[in-house]
C-alpha cells in the first residue's frame, strides 16, 4: 500500500499560498546548508579550480578572455593560435567574477579565491538544497517527509562536499533545481516563462553536459503545458526570449575563443593526454566497460551508490508504475536524466576516475531528478525508512568527505579520518601549512588543527540546532545532534592518541595504502608493479603478490611483477633464474641481492 501522510499536513500544489511553515523551513534549510559549508570551505589550489580562477582573474584583473599568464596553474586548458584559454564552461568563472573583484579590493588575490569559492561552493549548495525542497511540495507529501527527503540530498550524498570547493557542480544543481521550479507551471505567465527559458539556457554554460538536463526539462515543460495553441506558442515565444541573452553569451564566448559558436576548449586541448582522451569514440565517450559500469555504480572511489545511498532507495521504489500523469513524467525524468549522466560517466575514456574528486561528481547534475520521484504521494510504504536509513548512511559517508582531503577511495578516507581526526581544512592554512589539497608539513599541526577543527565543526552543528529550535520534532534532532557530538568526540580522541608524534610516518603511510587500493580500480598493467614495490616497503608480502599477480595476468612475462612476486614469496629459485636471465639489468641486481 502507498504510504500515504495525513491531509493536514499536505503542502499545497505550486503557485498557491504556502502551508504553514513552508517559508520558514525553506529558510531553515538554506541558513543550515549555508553554515555547514561556510564552516567546512576549502578553498584549495589545484587543477579544477584553477581553470575557473584563471579566467576570472582574466575577466577581472585584464578584462581578456585569455588565460595566458595563469595557464601553467591548471593543465585543462586549450591552445588556440599560440593563446591559452580555460577548456571548461565558462560559466563558473563569469559568476565568480564579482566576488573575486570584491576579494581583490579587500586583501588580495588569495581573498578573491575564498570569495568566490564561497559563492560557487556553499551559497550555490545551499541554493540547491533549499530549491530543492520546494521541487519536493510538486509531490504531496507530508513536510516532514520533504525534509527527510532534502537532508538525504544534502547530507547524504556526495553534492555537500562538492559544495565546500570551487567546483561548477553546486553551482549547476542550484540551477538546474531552479529551472525545474520555473518550469513546474502548465500555464506560465511571461515572467515565468522568460525566467525558466534564462535558467534552462545558464545550464550549458555551468557544465556542458548540463545541456542535457535543460533538454529533458524543456520538452517535460512543452508536453505539459495546458491551453490552446496559442498559449502554448505565446509560452514557448517568451521561454525562448528568457534565453536568448545566456545564448548569446555562449555563441559569443565560444566564438571568440574557439571559432565557433558550437566549439569547446576541449577540441584544442593543451594537455596531450587529455588531447588523446578527447580524440577516442565520439568527443571522448565510448560504449561503457563492464569494469567502468561497476566503477561508478559500486566502486568504492566512484560510486553512485556507495557516495549517494539515496539513489538506490530511490530506483528501487520507481520500479513500480505511478498511477498519475504527474508521477509518471516525474519518473521518466529521473531515470533518463539518472541514466544519461551514469553512462556518459561510465563511457569517459580514460576518464571515470573525474580527477581529484569526492565521489563520482560527474553525476552531481542529476542527483535532485533521482530523487524528486521520492516526493510522490504513491511511493511505496517502505521509502520512507529507506529514505531516513539512506540519510543517515550517506550522512557518515559525506563525514569523510567533509573532513578529510579526498583520499580518492572510500578506505583509505576512514584510515585518515581514524588516524588524523576529521579536520576543517582551511584551518591549517593558518599555520601556513600551504595552499595545495596535500599541502606540505601539514603533520606537524595535528594537535592545534584537530582542537580547532573539532571546535568548528561542534559551533557548526550547534548553529543548526539554534536555527531549527522552534520547529516541530526539535527533541528528536537534539537526540541526534548529541549522538553526533559524542561521536565526533569520540573519533577526534582516538585519532589525537593515535597519530601522537609520529604524524609524518603515518601520513607517508597512509598514501602508499591509498596508492595501492586505487590501483585496482584502473587495472593498468603498468601500475601494478609500482604498486607491489609499494607494499613490499611496508612490508605487505601477501598483498604484494597479490598485486604482483594481478599484474603478471594483464601483462605476462612482465619481469618486474615476477621479481616482486618471487621476493613476495620469498622464492629463491625464481629470485635465482630472473639473476641469471632476466633482461633489465636492474631486475637481475634486485634478484641478486634477494630484496
């Protein structure tokens, strides 16, 4: 039977009076997400968001499109007639623009980079999250439902972590959420109208493949529009209006830097490995792998499922057909959005992996549509504790993600949560411990940055509890927020014992463990030697040959991996026939010396 909540407490349909409360929460959801990540930003230097800065800076300190002298800071560039340019979308770098202009008339560069990531990261993500749970009143259910619903987006998937960084994904979920509320209206007036045609067209320029989300939304928006077919025309003329200025924006920026209106930065590709990625199958997508397909589904670095438990809560209660239109449409927009992103992710060549990333960010732009169809009056009984349990499991996953620097597999995050605490990570900046995502003698302020981080993260959740303290089931939330407060104490104790005067031999460690635990997601030949010599170091000998194996079965005859294999075992009559015949003189001295 469908689990359906009582009349009363029923949020109205779109465009009528708010219920009550509905305003307040809509505030609350936005201040708590806003304080969470404002506590949590980092504003690091690396690859990703210095394609963004490279441009801003050139929009702002040279008014140039250009990135020529900051391209060295990033390799996801193009080179176009001996000039660089950003390869991404633009958009990011035109909304960050006045933020870091206001940052570089305050204190510099360096506070124009936190400026604009906190727009780009925590004021998006907040603006998503609470766009969102007005997208979930289109469903019926009861509030309290909606806010289960909008904390297992939130604290439950990967988009909170995405959302402390000067990323494009926060950013583009807060408009694609937005655009999904312009576009709730069968019977738009002008001004809505224009607005979800703005909205629907700023999408390509936030990520391109966020051009498919605002097709799927257009043509959901076209097949339910009520009136004749003048209306309908008159709808559409002023939709396409909306976005005529964020099209010619695009033609514009594209045509200028690439040639062309339909031309990106990724066609001229500076980086020769990615140049290579680009030029397999179709613009870089192929049929996705078997091994691809589990990466990003499964996989522990790149899961949707591991990183957003909400999702599979999700499939599984859309298997069965809704009886209403409106349910129905709902569904065949999360699961053909849903489905869309997974298979471009899995189908990236040489490229599932998305970088330095926190889970598989490449599908950040079609976690709300995933999860919308969980606003329904008809989902089964059952979602509901689905939808509570997956919340609270993702909310122990993005833990890790908030409070660690991204180890790339799920593991090796719970060791360096487990050894060095969970940290704020702009904290040991303070210390001058660097800039980077690994920033360098960053051991040496453990101590400091788990007391300070530990003090942070404690106000933060305190802050939450002050703003929802007059809404309805304020007990219950107290209970959780003391079981969070207790368990973060307890973790940040025992990390503080452990990891005592011996920070750097632990974190040295803890990057050869992750080294190796990520090498089996890529099954390269190539790695798996690296990887072998890595545990043999710390003296791994089953893991070792393991890795050894593994590499001989993708590379047979690789002498390398037989050494390591041999040394592994302690095989002396291998060690002696690779000494005596192995063609790397290197091999044949290692096997001579028998380590």
């Amino acid at each position: 039977m469908p689990d359906t909540p009582p009349t009363t407490s029923t949020p109205p349909p779109p465009g009528t009076t708010d219920a009550p409360g509905e305003r307040a929460s809509t505030r609350r959801i936005f201040l708590s997400a806003l304080v969470v990540l404002v506590a949590c930003v980092w504003p690091f230097e690396g690859e990703i968001p210095n394609r963004y800065v490279a441009l801003t800076r050139a929009l702002v300190e040279r008014r140039a499109l250009s990135i020529d002298p900051d391209h060295a800071s990033t390799s996801d560039k193009a080179l176009v007639e001996g000039r660089y340019y950003a390869a991404a979308a633009p958009g990011p770098s035109f909304v960050a623009a006045p933020a870091y202009g206001l940052g570089l008339l305050l204190g510099g560069p360096w506070a124009g980079v936190w400026l604009a990531t906190l727009v780009l990261g925590p004021l998006a993500g907040a603006t998503a999250l609470a766009a969102f749970f007005r997208l979930t009143a289109q469903g019926g259910r009861a509030l309290e439902d909606r806010l289960w619903l909008t904390a297992a987006l939130g604290a439950g998937t990967f988009l909170l972590p995405l959302a402390t960084v000067l990323y494009a994904h926060a950013l583009t979920c807060a408009v694609a959420v937005l655009a999904a509320l312009a576009c709730a209206e069968a019977r738009p007036g002008p001004r809505r109208a224009a607005l979800a045609g703005a909205l629907l067209a700023c999408l390509p320029l936030c990520e391109y493949t966020a051009a498919l989300v605002a097709a799927a939304l257009g043509l959901a928006w076209a097949s339910r529009l009520e009136g004749d077919l003048r209306a309908r025309a008159l709808a559409g003329g002023w939709l396409a209006l909306g976005a005529l200025g964020p099209a010619l924006v695009f033609a514009t920026y594209h045509t200028a830097c690439f040639g062309a209106p339909w031309r990106t930065g990724y066609g001229a590709h500076a980086a020769e490995g990615i140049a290579l990625i680009q030029a397999t199958g179709v613009a870089g997508f192929s049929p996705p792998s078997a091994r691809s397909l589990r990466e990003v589904t499964l996989g522990t670095s790149r899961g949707l499922f591991v990183f957003a438990p909400a999702v599979a809560v999700a499939a599984l209660a859309s298997l069965r057909r809704p009886a209403d239109p409106e349910d129905r449409r709902r569904l065949v927009l999360a699961w053909g959005l849903g489905l869309a992103f997974l298979l471009l992710h899995a189908g990236r060549a040489g490229d599932w992996y998305a970088g330095f990333s926190w889970g598989p960010r490449y599908q950040a732009a079609a976690l709300p549509f995933w999860l919308a169809p969980l606003a329904s009056r008809a989902r089964p009984a059952w979602a509901t504790a689905g939808v509570r349990l997956a919340a609270v499991a993702g909310g122990l996953v993005t833990a890790l993600g908030l409070g660690t620097r991204w180890p790339q597999t799920l593991d090796a995050a719970w060791r360096q949560a487990t050894t060095f605490g969970l940290q704020v990570k702009w904290v040991p900046t303070l210390f001058g411990a660097g800039r980077g995502y690994d920033p360098a003698d960053a051991e040496r302020w453990t101590g400091p940055v788990l007391l300070g981080s530990t003090v942070i993260f404690a106000a933060a959740l305190l802050a939450v509890r002050v703003l929802w303290r007059r809404s309805p089931g304020a007990r219950r939330r107290d209970r959780w927020l003391a079981g969070g407060l207790g368990l973060l104490a307890a973790l940040q104790l025992t990390a503080w014992s452990s990891s005592r005067g011996r920070e750097t031999a632990l974190r040295a460690y803890l990057r050869d463990r992750e080294l190796i635990s990520f090498v089996w997601h890529f099954d390269a030949p190539e790695n798996f030697p690296v990887a072998a010599d890595v545990a043999l170091r710390h003296d791994l000998r089953d893991e070792a040959a393991r890795l050894a194996r593994r590499g001989l079965a993708l590379a047979p005859g690789d002498e390398r991996c037989r050494l390591l294999l041999a040394l592994a075992e302690g095989d002396p009559t291998a060690l002696a026939a690779l000494a005596r015949d192995a063609r790397d003189p290197e091999v044949r001295a290692r096997a001579r010396r028998g380590r």
